[in-house]
C-alpha cells in the first residue's frame, strides 16, 4: 500500500508542478448527466455565473488551466446546490484530466468539467 501511495504521489508531480503555473480563465464549459433519464447537457459558465439544470444551481467561482499548456488540462472551481438546499450536494475542484479524483457524489447527476475558456 505505501507503495502505491508513493507511486500516486510521484505521478501526480507533473499536475501538481502545472497547477502552481496556472493561468486563469474567463469561464469554463462544463457538462452534466442526469442519471435518471440519461440526458446530457453541456454548460458554458463565466467566473462568477450561476447556471439552473433541472434541480441543481451550479456556480462557478473560478477556472485555472496550465500556462505553458492551455490545452492540457482545467481545474474548476464549483458549488454545486441540490433542490435550493443549504448544504452545497458538492463544493470544490474538479479536474478535467482526473474527473474521479475529486467527484461530486450525487444518486442523481453528474458534473465534470470539460475546459476552461479562454478569451
């Protein structure tokens, strides 16, 4: 096991080296499942910007993307809010390469990000 944790830690120092060279974005485009009836929708949000899908309100607080690679990655910053409930269903990073890494758990939907948008 510790060995396996030291390989993670390894494999994740390119990201980690790219995400302190971060750039920020204007928005971010972003793509939901609802898990019930399969539909997907994509989502274009700016910084700031609060999108309605069925019973969630996603706010995007930022975008980041690598700068010596704008194309390679996005890290999203969201508050995910379920049926106008007072506790976030999901707040943090989500990361574009690694949708798994930090996911938002939810019977219902699924957010990930797709890229972040930069002009």
């Amino acid at each position: 096991m510790k060995r396996f944790i030291a390989g993670m830690c390894i494999a994740m120092l390119p990201t980690i080296a790219a995400a302190q060279e971060a750039a920020t974005a204007r928005g971010a485009d972003l793509r939901v499942l609802d898990k019930l009836n399969g539909i997907v929708t994509d989502v274009t949000l700016r910084t700031g910007e609060t999108a309605t899908l069925g019973y969630l309100k996603i706010n995007l607080s930022e975008c980041r993307f690598p700068r010596a690679n704008p194309n390679g990655d996005a890290y999203a910053e969201l508050v995910v809010t379920y049926r106008n409930g007072e506790t976030p269903a999901f707040e943090g990073w989500l990361i574009a390469s690694a949708p798994a890494l930090n996911a938002m758990e939810h019977p219902r939907y699924d957010v990930w990000v797709l890229r972040c948008i930069r002009s």
